[in-house]
C-alpha cells in the first residue's frame, strides 16, 4: 500500500508513519508533504498514492485549500487535534477522520476500512461512487441573506460575480457592480456554491463562470482572469492549476 502523509510537525509525521510500520510493514510511505502549495505541486506531478493522511491544520493555511486546486483521486484520512472539520472532512473523499494524538487502534479501524472498502471493488471506482453519492446529495445554496447595517440584502446566487479579499476584508462583487462585507472565510463561502459555477481562482479570489470576459496568457505560464466587473488587483491561475481552470471553464 502506498500513502502519502501531509503533515507540518515533523514529530507527528514521524510519529504517524512509526504506527504504520507497527500496523503493517508493507505500507509505504512515497512521500510527507508539509505545505499546501507542496502538496498541490505534488498531486499535480505524481501519480496517486492508495491512501492519504492529511492533517487539516497546516502551516500555510486549511488542507481543503488543496482540494480548491488540484483533484485527490484517492481516499483520505484527515488527522488533527480539533474535531469541528468532522462535517466538512467527508464532503470531500475523505473515509476517516483522526484525532490527535493518533491511537493505534484509532489508526488500525481506518486502515482496516481502507481495505474493506477497496476489497469491494477497484479503488478508483469506489471514489467515483462516493463522489457521485456526494454530488447527487449535495445541495448548494440559490440565495444569501448579507447584513447591510439593520437590515438582511437577499443576495441570489446567479448575481455574484466575484468574492475576494480586499485590503484583510471579505467583498462580494455582483454582476450588477453593488459590493457587499461577507462574514466567514472564502473557504466557508466557497462549499456553499456549486463548484460547476464557482472557482477558487487562487487565495484571495472566488470567481463566477458568468463574471468572466476574456483570459490572458500571464508570465511564467500563468492565466490572467479578466472579468466583466472590477476587481481590486489581478486575478491570476497558477501554472499548475491552468488545465485545471481550462476544463472548468471550457465544461
């Protein structure tokens, strides 16, 4: 079995692929990745591993930024020491859910479930099954109430044309032009829209399919987003997530 841990203490990393060796000495660990921008670089150049320990918590930011850039085709075991990303852990391929400090027989019923799970059928299917049953349960939000000083602003869906971080400050941009102050996190907001609608261009910016005029071809093999409204700064797609964003787009 290969795996790969993302992991930013070196104690815990070392400390995780010890159990492994206890559980199962032919589990191998091709690789521990420590950042999210390493981590994205990584799945983007290799091929899948058969499972992946993640911590949620990394020095960079979440780990579900990863999944905003680059595809897991494989199942995922979330490691860490607060359990409120519980929820949030399977609405991507996730099939366990650790605490810290990892108990080893915490780490031996994830393993064992690894394997029943791909002892029913070929790995890659089953996570094409499980992301069809997320995908067909899953419903995304049609409108947002924004507070605008005493009062509640619907905001429909189809009118969003970008949000973004603006000088430390959460803005949605409509199609209209009006801008609304969010509350929560990019990474809050962006799991409530339908990803055929919305894409993580990068860190600082959710855009909308309808909001885009044109691209341009970007230095050092990036994208540069132009939209149909104003934005506080460029929108560049990094190399490694342009075929990505093309497939999104062209989809």
């Amino acid at each position: 079995m290969r795996t790969v841990i993302i992991e930013d203490e070196k104690v815990a990393a070392e400390a995780l692929q010890a159990l492994l060796s206890e559980i199962d000495a032919t589990i191998e660990v091709t690789a521990v990745l420590q950042t999210i921008d390493e981590s994205v670089e990584w799945f983007v150049t290799e091929p899948p591993p058969d499972l992946v320990f993640m911590d949620v918590h990394l020095a960079d930011g979440s780990a579900f930024a990863i999944f905003e850039q680059v595809k897991i085709p494989c199942p995922i075991v979330f490691t860490t020491a607060y359990d409120e990303f519980a929820l949030k852990a399977f609405e991507v391929n996730s099939i366990d859910y650790l605490l810290k400090p990892i108990d080893r027989r915490a780490l031996q019923r994830a393993i064992n479930k690894f394997r029943n799970l791909t002892a029913i059928q070929d790995n890659n299917q089953l996570i094409a099954n499980m992301l069809s049953v997320i995908k067909q349960e899953r419903r995304y939000k049609s409108c947002f109430l924004i507070p605008v000083k005493d009062k509640l602003i619907p905001l429909a869906t189809v009118d969003i044309a970008l949000i973004c971080i603006d000088d430390k400050s959460l803005k949605v941009l409509t199609l209209s032009g009006k801008t609304y102050l969010l509350n929560a996190s990019l990474d809050e907001w962006m799991i409530q829209l339908d990803p055929a609608l919305f894409y993580r261009a990068n860190r600082q910016y959710i855009i909308s399919r309808h909001a885009i005029s044109d691209i341009s071809v970007w230095f050092g093999g990036k994208l540069s987003v132009n939209l149909t409204v104003p934005s506080p700064d460029r929108i560049l797609v990094s190399k490694a997530r342009v075929a990505d964003f093309k497939s999104w787009v062209a989809g």
